[in-house]
C-alpha cells in the first residue's frame, strides 16, 4: 500500500519536474540553440579553441546584421575528440540543450554522434573531420570542409611531379588513418608509384624514434602522414630529429598554430582548402578584417569553416523565418538542397545532394612559420 | 643494423621514462603518499623551463626555475593537500583524488596560460647524424645517459650516506621508530616529496627538447611512472629506473616483429607479466603471502 507522504512526495517532485520542464522550454523559445561538440580539452583541445572561435565570429557578425528574430545561443559540449564523446555529447545536447543546430569536428566523433543527431532531428556541421566516409553520413549531416579523398587527390599529381616513387605512409589507426592509407594503397600504384611502408599508430601515441628508425629503413622519397592534434607536432619533430630528411606531405589537419610555429615543420608539404584572404567578396572582407582586428592575425582554414558553418545556420534560418516556416532539421535541410548556393567566406559554396560543399584544393609549403601555395 | 638502432633509441626513451618515474618512486617509497600529481609536477617544471628559455633566458638558468616551481608545488601539496588529509582521515582513496583533482587544475592553468597547442625547446642537440650507417645519434642521447649516470649517482649517495637520506628510508619502514631517534617524520616527508618533485626536472627539461609538451602531459607521464614503478618494484629508486629502461626499450624493439602500433602496448603487457609472474617487480622487497 502506497503510504500518505510517498505519495505527497512523489506528487511534489512531478510537480517540480512540470514547472522545470515549462521553464525550460520557455527559455529555449526565446532563443535558438546550436551545440559545439568540440575537443575542450586533452591533446586535441587546440582544435576546440580554433574551431569555437571561428562560430563565435559568425554569431557576433549575425546579432550585429540582426539577421534573426531570436538570439542564437551557443552550447558546448567537450568531445574529447572520442567516439564515446562524441555519442554522449550529442545525447545531451540534443535531449537536454534542445539544440537544433550542431557543430561537429573529428571523423570518429562524427561517425558515433550522426545516429544520435539524425534521430533527434538536430542538423550537424561538420568543419574539421575529413574522413571520406562523412560524405552523406546522415541526411542532417553536413560537410563544410572538403575530404581527405579530395585532399589525396590533389597531392598525387605534385607527388608524381616531383619524382616521388617510392611512398611511405604513416597514419593513426582510426577511421581517418585507414581511410588515408586505402586510398594512398589504391591511388600509389595509378600514379605510378609504390608504397614503400605503412606504418600504423595509436592515436595516444607520443614517442616516434623507433618509428622513424623503420620509415628511413623503407627507403621513401617522401613520407605521408595521417595525423591530427599535438600528434602531428611530435611526429614531425621526432621524424625530422632522428634522421627522417625526406619531404613530410600531410593533409589540412596541419593548419593549426603548434604545427605553423615548430622550427622543424620548415619544408612541411601539406594540402588544405583554398583559403584566399584577398578575395574581395564583402563576407570575405569583413570576416578578415575583423579577424586581424580582433586577433591580430590571420584566420586558418578551420577559422573560416566553422564561421560559415555559422553562417550557413544564419542565413538558413533567415529565409526560413522570412517563410513563416519552422526553423526545424528537416526544413533546414530542405533549404539548404533548395538554395544549394550561399555567399560564404571564400567566395560562393555550393552544395550536393549530401550535403558537402565543394571548394577547389590548393598545395603548400610550410616556410618560416607561414603557408606558401605551390600548387 | 635496424636493431641496433631500435636499441638506441629504445634507451634514449627508456631513459627519459626512467628520470620520469623516479621522482615518483621515490616519494611513493619514502612516504607511501601515491603522488598521482607527479605528472602535474613535470608539466608545471617543463613548461617553466620552456616558457623561460623562449623568453631568452640562458637554459641552466631555465633549468633553476624548473626547479623552483617543481620543488615548489611538491611543498604546495605536502602543506595544503597532503598534510590536512592525513591529519583528519588520511585514507589511500582520498588522497588519491584530490591529488588527481590537482592534475586537472594545473592542466586548467597551463591551458589558460599558455594555451592548448604543443610546445617543443628547439636545439640542435635533438638533431641525429649519422654515426655509423643506419645508425643516427643525437648528442642529447649522450646527454640524456651523462644526466641519468649523475643523478643515480647523487640519489644514491644521499639516501646511502646522509643522515636525512637514511631517515628517508627509514620513513617508510617504521615512522614510529624515526620519532624515538628524535626525527621528525613531517619534516622527513616534506624533504621526500621536495626531492622527488626535483627529480621530475631533468626528465621534463629533456622531454620537452626531445617529444615536446602539451598541458595534458600530466596523465600521461603518470601512466608511465605508475607502470616503472611497478615493474621496478613499488618503492625502489633502482627499480623504477631500470624498469624505465626495460620499458623503454621493449616498446622500441617491439616494432621490428610486430606493427608499429603495439608499441605502447608492448610496454603495458610488459607491465601485466609482471604483475601476474613477478609481483615484487624487478628489485621490489618479496610480496608476503
């Protein structure tokens, strides 16, 4: 028999829940939520940081246009750059943020927090991974970054150019690494090349000797590498201090200050988006300009990414409101394949049926501390 | 020749876990404190090193205000963590976490300082040549083995002939007995953890030449403390440094039979086969039974 006070009680805390419940959502009315799933901390914090600066930009530069009716609020959530991260990152900020909008980055963590984001209707925005299976993950699944299949692409002709017929390719065992090394595997022998090692890692991994003792015992030309975070930093430093000479090619997860600032990163061949900070488009000029006002230096690549990530939000949700429509997952993603065109930084993207956009990939050199186009 | 080079490198790194894991077996052996935040120890010493020598100041100097902030911050957990614990409740468990809570909070700070991005001294003594052919040495390798060579020494001799070293191995046997000499075990454990938080110096002043740093090297350097110790037997200086070594040179050799990604594991299924066939660890005192 349920006594007296348990029934009072369980009344009272349903009661609490309700009033929690309305208040919560009355706030939520009053703005709109988009979630970061970000590394906040660990090897991989340094992304967070670039990735979180880049939305904030956009936010300030929609509240100044008063491009919405609503404020738009950001969320954050610490991926920790995991798989496990990312699936309980998305969870809260799905079910309890009540976000409709997420910015997303890492391949592994995409992969875990797409089933998550689709079933909750939320749309995700992906400006860091570039795993090639991102592409048409999800139908709320977006890219705003080409993929490392564009990126191999790209460097496989300069490769050839330069003579390079003996390849070695190191890469961190996860979704991304495995992807870069089918591909170079597949792509070597087409171009005339062969692989001359693989050379797998942990993602934890931090010492590189004995690593590099095996990649000089394979004989390159050149060596490949799939890495991101501190990591890249250790590799090349490691790889250049224990007799590794010959030419380190990686892809854009090298356009982050710790690898930019590294002595031993001179020389380093990486290939990234174009990222063209004289275009004299106005979101170009304005996103540089107040970039250098406000931190005195240029914006990366990820800078820009998830400023348009941004962006892309501001202008879908405009023309959403301006039809009296839902600003919803599902009618964001039927704009998105409706208008496919948007003004973005770095000129006008475009996007396919899956929901990636398609910009042009240029190579570069890294040399005394700055990127230089050779290709 | 491959293995040869496997070798060298394998020392070079097994000597940098070595110098790592000492302080911490030192202060465990004299103590008993599980100091989890040794690891923040060598971040806050690497980063006072690094941040002083880009600043232009010559590296011995560096070197010297490492020391003060590593020696520093042990008297600050002795004082204002360990000390109060022990006073009221001193149970292992509590201990444990709040000295893990101190790595979180040094990480917070090293990243609010400093930011999140990798860091590395650069010197031309991280730069391997070849010395025979295949075989590249860097000259901080012969650094890292002069700098080890010397503080074993110097360890050695302190515990071995001073009056304070032999109350420190005194501590951990009976701290009861040490009052009835007329020594003071709260002093004699404050000198341990000042001078187990020096011995993380020269590993962190190394470690941020030769793999660099970031502020979330703190775990990480505690893992590999933990597993010397282990291997080494809990307690013994020797022990740790030797096991350091020994794990050191596995994960390198590792990578001649095996893919390279094992190579961390390989030191950490070195670990479970001495916890499972060799307790005591390699010069640890005979586990009862």
């Amino acid at each position: 028999m349920i006594q007296r006070r348990t029934l009072l009680a369980a009344s009272a805390a349903s009661a609490a829940l309700l009033l929690a419940d309305r208040f919560s959502a009355a706030q939520e009315a009053g703005s709109y939520i988009i979630g970061t799933l970000f590394p906040m901390a660990g090897p991989n914090a340094e992304y967070g940081t670039i990735f979180t600066a880049g939305a904030q930009m956009a936010l300030a530069h929609i509240a100044e246009d008063k491009m919405l009716r609503k404020p738009v609020e950001l969320r954050a959530e610490d991926s920790q750059g995991t798989p496990q991260g990312g699936a309980t990152g998305m969870t809260k900020l799905a079910n309890v943020d009540h976000a409709i909008y997420t910015l997303i980055g890492f391949t592994g963590v995409s992969k875990a927090a797409a089933p998550i984001g689709q079933r909750n209707k939320v749309v995700m925005v992906n400006g860091g991974g570039v795993g090639p299976d991102l592409s048409g993950l999800a139908p709320l699944f977006w890219n705003v970054i080409p993929l490392i299949d564009k990126e191999i692409a790209a460097i496989l002709p300069w490769l050839k150019a330069q003579g390079s017929k003996r390849v070695a390719v190191l890469y961190v065992d996860d979704p991304l690494g495995n992807a870069a090394l089918q591909q170079m595997t597949a792509a070597l022998p087409a171009n005339g090349a062969t692989l001359a090692g693989s050379f797998s890692i942990a993602p934890t991994a931090q010492q590189f000797g004995a690593i590099a003792a095996k990649i000089r015992d394979s004989s390159p030309d050149a060596v490949y590498f799939a890495s991101y975070g501190a990591q890249q930093a250790q590799i090349i430093k490691q790889l250049r201090d224990n007799g590794v000479t010959q030419t380190l090619i990686t892809y854009s997860a090298a356009t982050i200050p710790s690898v930019r600032d590294l002595a031993e990163a001179d020389g380093l061949v990486f290939t990234a988006q174009i990222s063209d900070w004289t275009l004299t488009d106005p979101v170009t000029q304005r996103f540089v300009k107040d970039w250098r006002a406000k931190y005195n230096a240029d914006p990366t690549t990820y800078h820009q990414n998830y400023y348009n990530a941004v962006r892309l939000f501001g202008m879908l949700a405009q023309s959403l409101e301006k039809a009296d429509k839902p600003v919803d997952g599902e009618a964001m993603r039927a704009e998105l394949l409706r208008v496919r065109r948007f003004a973005l930084v770095g000129g006008e993207g475009s996007f396919d049926d899956n929901g990636n956009i398609a910009i042009p990939i240029q190579i570069n050199r890294m040399k005394g501390g700055r990127a230089e186009k050779i290709g | 020749m491959l293995l040869l080079q496997l070798l060298a490198s394998g020392i070079q790194t097994g000597l940098i876990y070595a110098l790592t894991a000492a302080g911490f077996a030192l202060i465990f052996g004299a103590t008993r404190i599980f100091h989890v935040a040794h690891g923040a120890t060598f971040a806050l010493a690497g980063y006072a090193f690094l941040e002083t020598a880009v600043a232009g100041v010559p590296w011995p100097l560096a070197c010297l205000v490492s020391l003060v902030v590593a020696v520093g911050f042990g008297l600050f957990m002795d004082a204002f963590v360990y000390r109060p614990i022990l006073r009221h409740e001193g149970s292992f468990f509590t201990v444990f976490v709040a000295a893990f809570g101190m790595v979180v909070v040094v990480q917070s700070v090293l990243e609010l300082a400093f930011g999140r991005s990798f860091v590395s001294y650069s010197s031309t003594l991280t730069r391997a040549t070849a010395v025979l052919p295949g075989l590249y040495l860097a000259p901080i390798f012969w650094v890292i083995i002069a700098v080890t060579a010397a503080i074993l020494l110097l360890t050695g001799v302190f515990l071995g002939r001073s009056r304070a070293g032999i109350g420190l191995r005194a501590l951990s046997e009976n701290p009861e007995l040490l009052r009835a000499f007329g020594l003071s075990a709260r002093r004699l454990s404050a000198l341990a953890i000042a001078l187990g938080s020096a011995l993380a110096v020269p590993g962190a002043v190394l470690m941020a030449a030769t793999s660099g740093l970031q502020p979330s090297i703190g775990p990480h350097v505690m893992l590999i403390s933990l597993a010397a110790s282990i291997v080494g037997g809990i307690g013994s200086l020797r022990g740790a440094v030797a096991a350091g070594v020994l794990l050191g040179v596995t994960e390198s050799l590792v990578v001649s039979i095996l893919d390279t990604q094992w190579s961390e594991s390989a030191g950490f299924v070195l670990l479970f086969g001495f916890i499972l066939f060799r307790p005591r660890g390699l010069l640890g005192q005979p586990v009862p039974r």
